[in-house]
C-alpha cells in the first residue's frame, strides 16, 4: 500500500509541532503554506493516507486496548467540520465518536468543566475527535471575561495534569490548531451569507466573535503555548487550503496509529482448518 514513509511524516510533523516550553507566535506561522504540495497532489496523496487510515483503525478496533484522541481547535470559519467529514470518511463508524462542544448546559453547569470532556473520551480502539474541546474553558471564558483571570490561568495545569492522565491510561493525544487568516475567514463567512445553501453555518454572532480576532489569538497563543507538552504537543496546521490542511491533519493522524502498530487479535485455535457447509 503506497503512502508516507515514518521519515515524511516526522518531518511533517516537526514542521508544524509547538516545541513544549516555547512561545508560540503566530504571526510566524503561515496560514497560506501549502506545505510542498499542490492541490492535487495534496488530494492524491490524501487518498493514500486514508487508506493507511482505514486498515490501522480497523486494527485498533480489533485490538481493544488503546485509543487515540484528535482535538481540533481554530477560529470560525477554517474547517473543523470539513476537515473530520474529509478524513474520516472511509472509516469503521463503530471505531469513531465524534465529539462537538458548545456553551455548557443542563447537568453540564452542575459540574466542573472538565466533566463533560472526560464523559465523552474515546473508549479503547476508538478514534475520539473533537470539534472544539475543553480549551473553551480558557478561551471563550477569557475573551468573554466569563470567569476571573485567576481561574482560567490555574485551568492550563489542569489540561495539562487531565491529558496526561489520558496518556498514561493508554490514549494517544493529538492536538491541531487549523491556522486560516483573517482575510480568508471573511470570504469564507460570506460564503456562507451569499449561499442559501450555508445559510444554516452562520451565525450573526459570528461577527461580534470576528471583530474580537485579536483577543482570540492571544489567547490561543497563550493556551498552545502552556499546554503543549511531550505527551500531548500541539500543531499549528496551516488552513488557508482545504486540501493541505486536511492531508496535514490525516497524516498526523495516521502517524501517531503507526507509532502505536495495533495489532489484530490472534484467532481462536483451529480456525485455520474450519470449514463453513
């Protein structure tokens, strides 16, 4: 089966990683970076990687044992949705759960806001994704001043202390920030108000939240920054383009399943010489 080598996507990966213990800035990040690939080549090579995809989650899920966590995170507009429809098409629905947080309510309220992440952590031999994730709680919360300053500030350590139990428990953390520029969100939300069709994607807050773009970014440089750590790094993925983005998100995926090479159960005894009449 073609696909990456382990090299390419240590590469890849080292390319777009947050080392742990630096800051992160990014203005030096490149939203536009089609990472040496054009878009076709990024789609053709997207096919590849899911194809690798398919056969090692099917293996996880056979296996039973561990599981692997993907949190996306990023402004408005730069593609979680597209991005978990793109790469997890193809893929055993029974392995997969989806997660997607928004503005806490119900028994959620009653509860520390750690609660309702840990409730829907991938089960061994799950893939886990999460459409937006318990960073909210130190990203909306400040931007918004929901909670004092002394309280989301002593929430990083908790992130920190919660992955890394995840870790420790047998579930593989992989955190990507979809990176898309300020000029190319505002053609993306148009989209969405000119077509009938995305007409159900906005949302007037979606400009109040848009004209906060700086506030926002200087708490996701803060938040990436404390919380990207050796057992559970943060990427900074480039999301101008669909296709790059999308084949840069596969293949971290698909490395960090090849790190953990699932095995498939060994069969029962004598199932070699059965015959089915």
């Amino acid at each position: 089966m073609a696909g990456p080598t382990k090299a390419q996507l240590n590469k890849l990966a080292d390319s777009l990683v947050v080392p742990p213990g630096s800051k992160l800035d990014l203005r030096k990040r490149d939203t536009d970076d089609r990472l040496g690939r054009s878009k076709e080549e990024a789609l053709a090579a997207l096919q590849e990687t899911k194809a690798q995809l398919d056969l090692l989650q099917q293996r996880l899920y056979a296996e039973g044992k561990r599981s692997v966590l993907l949190v996306l995170q990023a402004m408005d507009a730069a593609g979680k949705d597209g991005t978990i429809r793109s790469i997890l098409s193809g893929l055993n629905p029974q392995g997969v759960r989806v997660a997607s947080f928004k503005a806490p309510g119900g028994p959620e309220v009653s509860h520390d806001y750690l609660w309702r992440v840990h409730a829907v952590c991938p089960a061994r031999g799950e893939v886990g994704v999460f459409n937006r994730s318990h960073y909210e709680d130190v990203l909306v919360v400040r931007v918004r001043n929901l909670v004092p300053q002394a309280q989301w500030k002593r929430r990083y350590r908790h992130i920190r202390e919660f992955e890394r139990m995840l870790v420790d428990e047998g579930t593989s953390v992989i955190k990507c920030f979809l990176n898309v520029s300020k000029a190319e969100q505002a053609q993306r939300l148009q989209e969405r108000i000119d077509d009938p069709e995305k007409h159900w994607k906005f949302r007037a807050a979606d400009l109040e939240e848009r004209k906060l773009w700086d506030h926002y970014h200087r708490a996701y440089e803060d938040a990436i920054s404390e919380t990207s750590t050796d057992d559970a790094p943060w990427y900074v993925v480039p999301a101008d383009h669909n296709s790059t983005r999308n084949l840069a998100v596969a293949q971290l995926l698909l490395r960090t399943l090849k790190a953990l090479d699932p095995k498939v159960p060994p069969a029962e005894p004598g199932v070699e010489h059965a015959k089915v009449v």
